[in-house]
C-alpha cells in the first residue's frame, strides 16, 4: 500500500515530470540532431541516464528528506522500519526509472524510428541496477540532509556522479586522465560503459565486466546502508555536523 501511495504521490510530482520525464527526452532529441555519429541505442542511454540520474539524486533524495521525519517517528512506534522504508522505496524507483526508460522509448521509437533489438533489453538491465544504485545513494542524502541543503549540493553531486561514467581514457592522455581512470575504477559506473560498449558493438559481454560492475554496487552501497540513521535525533545530529 505505501509503495503504491508513494508512485501515486510522484507521478503528481511537477518536478518529477519535468526533470525526470520531459529534460530526458529533450536530450534525446538534441543528441539525435547533433551527436550523428553515435548509435542510436547510445542516445537512448544517455538520455534515460540523464533521467535516472536526476530523478535518485535530485528528486528522490529531496522527497525523502521532506517524508524522513514521519517515517522515523512511524518506526518508533510501530514495525515498519527505516530499513524496510529503504527496500519499499527502492521498488519505487525501479518502477520510476521504468518509466523513464519506457518514456524515451516510446518517443525514440515514435518519432525517431528506433529499431527494436535485444540490445534495448540488456541496455534496460544495467540501466536499472545503476538507477537503484543512485537511489541507494539519494535515500541517504535524504535521511541525512535537510531539503535545503540537497538543493543546493544536488547539482555538484550529479556532476560528480555522471563523471564517474564519462570514459576519461578515451578523451584524452597524460597522467592526470590516468589518475581520474583508475579512481573510476572503484565505482560501477566505468563497468557499467564497457559493458555497455560490448551491448552496442553487439560482441560478447566481458565475465570479468560484469563481476566487478556486480562488486563494485556492492562494496559502495553497504557503507550506505549502515549510514542510515535509526531515530529522529540521529538524523538531527547528523545534520547538524
């Protein structure tokens, strides 16, 4: 029942809709008439990868920091938990981003004559498992962080969080590109393009690829997961510093 209020709640959302729903086709669209040279299954991820991005980060994240404090005194004085509040919203998002995806499929299909492949399919897998990553990181910003704080760091952390992605070892050479290389390599994201990069190349996913894009969402969202807080005024404290 919460889960399905809460999908009810968003969609009513504004702010859902245009930042989450009409910027991601917008960039489809302008990518489609400037970026000739990549595939069209890129585009598609890119622009759903935009909305997925700023739907856990910015608008998730700060719709949990207005709901935290009713859902911390709930679980004081009931059974359901922040944990069970974390894995409840987490299906949320995954319908969410859902919806994204199917969005700016419906319109590159429509509109850009988008073949259909299987392709779409493996792209909308990885596609999902980053967006419940990204969430995983925008429930925490959001039991951590009042709302105006995450309006204001919302924005660098997107930044931050789509340079993880971005492969710097194709754009240029010299030491600094190595050093950001290798620190990429400690989140999911740079797995995440070189699987990606097999998907459009239609050649045969890496084993190695997919254990470490599987490890490294693992090993960033369990310290997440112990961040957060278990009452009210640990939310507070946590605030405060």
């Amino acid at each position: 029942m919460i889960k399905l209020i809460q999908i009810k709640q968003v969609l009513r959302n504004k702010r859902f809709l245009l930042f989450t729903m009409f910027i991601p086709v917008t960039w489809y669209f302008l990518l489609y008439n400037l970026q000739h040279d990549l595939p069209p299954i890129m585009l598609l991820g890119i622009a759903v990868f935009i909305g997925i991005i700023g739907n856990s980060l910015a608008t998730f994240s700060k719709r949990i920091s207005s709901n935290s404090e009713f859902y911390i005194f709930q679980s004081r004085i009931s059974n359901y938990t922040i944990k069970r509040y974390f894995l409840d919203q987490g299906i949320v998002q995954f319908v969410l981003n859902f919806l994204i995806f199917a969005v700016v499929l419906l319109v590159a299909i429509l509109f850009f004559h988008l073949k259909v492949s299987y392709q779409l399919l493996e792209q909308f897998g990885l596609l999902m498992v980053m967006g419940l990553y990204f969430s995983a990181i925008g429930f925490v910003m959001g039991m951590r962080l009042d709302s105006k704080i995450i309006d204001t760091v919302s924005f660098p952390i997107i930044i931050i969080a789509a340079m993880t992605i971005v492969p710097f070892s194709q754009i240029g050479t010299g030491n600094f590109i190595e050093l950001i290389s290798k620190a990429q390599m400690i989140f999911p994201g740079y797995y995440y393009n070189n699987l990606m990069q097999n998907v459009i190349k239609g050649s045969t996913v890496n084993t190695t690829d997919v254990l470490l894009f599987i490890g490294t969402i693992i090993l960033n969202i369990l310290p997440l997961y112990f961040l957060i807080p278990q009452s009210k005024n640990n939310r507070l404290n946590s605030v405060k510093k």
